[in-house]
C-alpha cells in the first residue's frame, strides 16, 4: 500500500474496541436574526499565521439577505466541539423564497431546458447540477451577486443533506472515524488534532510519473475512468495520485466521496499528509508550492473545499505578487500557467491548502 500511517487505528474493525459511542449535541434554538449561530471561539489553522476562520461568521453574506440561515448543530468528538456546516432556518420555506428572488428566470429557464416542474425539495439536485455546468465553481469569484446568491442557495441545499449524513453516521455503534471526519467542515478543531498526531510514511511513489500523467490527460480525459462534466476537478488529481504509484485504500477508491468530492478529498489527505497549511490568498500558496503539489480552495470558506488543482511546475514571481506555477486541471480542463488567460487561480478568494502527496 503506498501511504501507512498510523491513522488506521480508527477502521471499521478496531473502532468497536477503541471508540466509546460518543453523544449527539444539537444546541438549543438560537435567537432570532437572519444569521444565528452558537458562540464558537475561533480556531486558527496550523502555520497559518496569515490566516483566521471565525466560525460564528455567515459565510453566506448574499444569500442571508433573504433566507435566515443557522449554524445550530454540533458534535463531540474526543472531547472537542466541532460545529456542523450552515442550514437554512426553514428549509421547506427557503424554496418559497428563492423561487421568488429569481426574478431572472435562472431556475425557470433550467425547468424548461430539463423538462421538469419548478423547484421543490425533492429535485433539487437536478436544478443544481445544470446550475453548475452553466456556472462552474471555479468561476466564483467572478459570479455576479445575484449568481453568487443562487449558488449559494444550492450549497446551504447540500448542506442539510451533508450535515444528515455526518449525524446518521455519527448516531452509529461502530462508525469509521475518518469516514466521518472527511465529511466535517474543515475548521472543525478534531481535523487538526487527529491531524498532528500522525506519523506521515509514503512508500513507492513517483512524482514523475504523476506529472507526466497530469500533462498527458489534464486536455484530453483519460477514457478509462469516468468523466463527470463540470465537476470532474477531484477525480482528475486522484487519477495523477494513482498514476504517481498512491494505492487505493477504503476512504479514497473510484469512485467514492474520497475520490470523486473535492472537500472529503481534500481532508483524507490533509490527515494523510499531516498538512497544516492554511493560506488566506494565492500569492501565499503559491510561493510555498512545488511540482507535484495539490492546491484546495474554499472559495466561500464556508467550512467545505470547492476545486483542486496540480501543480505541475514551479514558477518565478510575477509584477502581480503569485508565483506563475503551472497547473493542470479539470473542469475547466487544461494545464497552463496561471498567467494564461484561461487560467483564473490568481483571481480566486478564499482558503487555500496545500497537500504535498510526493516527497521525491
């Protein structure tokens, strides 16, 4: 197997001995406004000293304009209190309310296109997932508000279904700790904790090979694995890790979250990697990175990450302040330098790590 470490401890087999059920704790109800949220200290990423996440700020400042959102939900985990992502206040309400805000037509357009009845609970998904290919979220950072607004909608969607899923997990005997940790925000204080208590081991990889794989299919996908249009960003780089010599393992194999899901990715290997590096732009990151180096952004820094990218090569500092590093990507698929037109990193906002998964 190419990565050992000693996080494994925390598999199926051993946690029935090794983990006492924990309790849920969901907070009472919190006072009313249009962003609520409990009284969380803020918590400061390792090596990171240019950056800070105050976890009781809406990340979500467009879409709290009209829907009231709350971060009321939490869970204990080795006695640290890891808040759950951002929900809407009233879920069945916020549809009523986005529905009303779209006075550009944006989700009735994608009705007629995909030939279903307006938006509702229940289909959701189907608007969100052309909602993406016309608008990538590489592209965040240039949406107007009123795109950023919709977008947001969708995500805060997603976010009740994600935080659903992390309790059933948790509510279980014997559940998998990093199954369940690859799905928390990242500013959750047990990432780090588990975190710095890895030992980092890699066998047998070959960044060389990695690269070559990246140039070879960053322009034209590689027809032997799945292709998913507009959203194929993580599966990509896992592709580059496997090329480079990585093996699978239960949390990162085709094609589950840990492969194909740029935020479940991005924490398996920060714990993988025992990274602790937290940057709050790209010039930052971009003069610490080397080729073979991953890049994870989370655009909103709403807790979850949104795209990664690979770095192919390194680069000489430019007249804006980043480093021109070359990157090979998807969705939008192509390996340039950042300086190329099409190439829109330097533009980017928000919380950037780098995942080093090649020490050769």
């Amino acid at each position: 197997m190419a990565v050992k470490w000693s996080i494994y401890r925390y598999t199926r087999k051993s946690i029935m001995k090794k983990i006492i059920k924990l309790f849920l704790t969901i907070t009472a109800l919190v006072s009313l406004g249009i962003c609520t949220t409990n009284s969380i200290n803020a918590v400061n990423l390792k090596n990171s000293s240019n950056y800070s996440i105050t976890l009781n700020e809406c990340p979500y400042s467009e879409l709290a304009t009209i829907i009231p959102l709350k971060q009321d939900k939490s869970l204990i985990i080795q006695e640290t209190k890891n808040p759950l992502f951002w929900e809407f206040k009233n879920y069945n309400e916020a549809f009523n309310k986005i529905k009303e805000f779209d006075t550009k037509n944006i989700l009735l357009n994608i009705s007629r296109k995909q030939n279903i009845n307006e938006l509702t609970t229940n289909n959701w998904k189907i608007y969100y997932e052309e909602f993406r290919l016309l608008y990538p979220k590489q592209e965040y950072n240039s949406f107007s508000n009123y795109i950023k607004t919709i977008d947001q909608f969708f995500t805060v969607c997603s976010n009740h279904e994600k935080n659903y899923h992390i309790e059933e997990l948790y509510s279980q005997d014997n559940y998998d700790m990093i199954d369940l940790i690859i799905q928390m925000p990242n500013t959750s204080p047990i990432i780090k904790k588990v975190s710095e208590n890895t030992p980092v081991s890699f066998a047998s990889s070959n960044k060389t090979a990695a690269i070559n794989y990246a140039k070879q299919y960053a322009v034209t996908p590689n027809k032997q694995y799945n292709y998913y249009a507009g959203s194929d960003c993580t599966n990509f780089v896992s592709q580059i890790l496997k090329a480079g010599g990585h093996g699978e393992v239960w949390d990162w194999k085709p094609y589950n979250k840990g492969w194909i899901n740029a935020h479940n990715f991005t924490l398996y290997w920060y714990m993988a990697t025992g990274a602790n590096n937290g940057y709050a732009n790209f010039a930052s990151i971009s003069k610490d990175v080397r080729a073979g180096d991953i890049i994870s952004v989370d655009y909103e820094k709403d807790g979850r990450y949104d795209h990664v990218g690979f770095v192919t090569a390194s680069g000489s500092v430019t007249t804006q302040g980043y480093y021109d590093i070359t990157i090979a990507q998807h969705s939008k698929d192509y390996i340039y330098k950042v300086s190329h037109k099409d190439n829109g990193w330097e533009n980017t906002k928000g919380l950037y790590v780098r995942l080093r998964c090649f020490y050769s």
